[in-house]
C-alpha cells in the first residue's frame, strides 16, 4: 500500500491488487467485503454507495481509458465531535476501481489513527483471501 500526496495535497493511501492476488474478482463483491467490515464495528455507520462511473457518464465528464468500474463506499467512524471543523474531514469513502487486470483501491488519510489503521488492514487482507 502507497501513501502520497495527491494533486500535492492530499493525503491518499492506494493499493493496487492484480486480480490474480485475490479472491474478489468484481466491484460487487468487493463492496459487500467493505460493506461487512464496516458493519463488524459498532462505531462506524455505513452511509452508502455511490457509483462514481455511473455519475460521470451521465453528465458527459471524462473518464480515463479502460476504467470498467468505479464507487466509493461512503461511511463514518464518527468517535466524537470535538469541535465543529471535525464535520469538514467526515465522512469517510473508499474508492474502487476496475481498471481490467487489477483493482485500485483507495481512500483518504483520516484524522485519526484508528480509522486509518482499520481502512489499511481492511485493504491488505484482499489480497490472496
């Protein structure tokens, strides 16, 4: 798993899983894997998926060669709300991509340590599930 600053500014975690090294073998079933994560954790709340893909060629945007899928799982580890500039870093997503031969899966750095330590550990256990 990569982290670097995406657009120079944004901190992003990104895995890129070739679909020989997992199980998962479509976006589908790689959104109920999330989805079930997200629900063995009595603090994060699951909120939706959005198909990103679907959104974009609906309104004629760009879209790069050979991207098959693309969704973000949207949820929120939301422990507390200590101040209310905390609102502007939730909630939480989760992209996946198909692009053929492999998976890109990606998500922003959190704010806080757990909520980045459960995301990573969640996407490096699809490989050679």
């Amino acid at each position: 798993m990569k982290h670097s600053l995406f657009n120079d500014k944004y901190p992003v975690f990104v895995a890129e899983i070739g679909k020989h090294e997992t199980s998962f073998q479509s976006v589908p079933a790689l959104v109920d894997y999330f989805k079930a994560k997200i629900a063995e954790n009595p603090k994060v709340q699951f909120i939706a998926v959005f198909d990103h893909l679907a959104h974009t060629t609906k309104i004629g945007g760009e879209i790069m060669p050979g991207l098959i899928a693309a969704v973000d799982i949207v949820f929120c580890f939301g422990f507390a709300i200590p101040n209310p500039q905390v609102l502007a870093v939730r909630p939480r997503s989760i992209g996946i991509a198909d692009v053929g031969d492999k998976f890109v899966i990606s998500f922003m750095e959190a704010p806080m340590q757990p909520a980045n330590q459960a995301m990573e550990a969640w996407t490096l256990a699809l490989r050679n599930v």
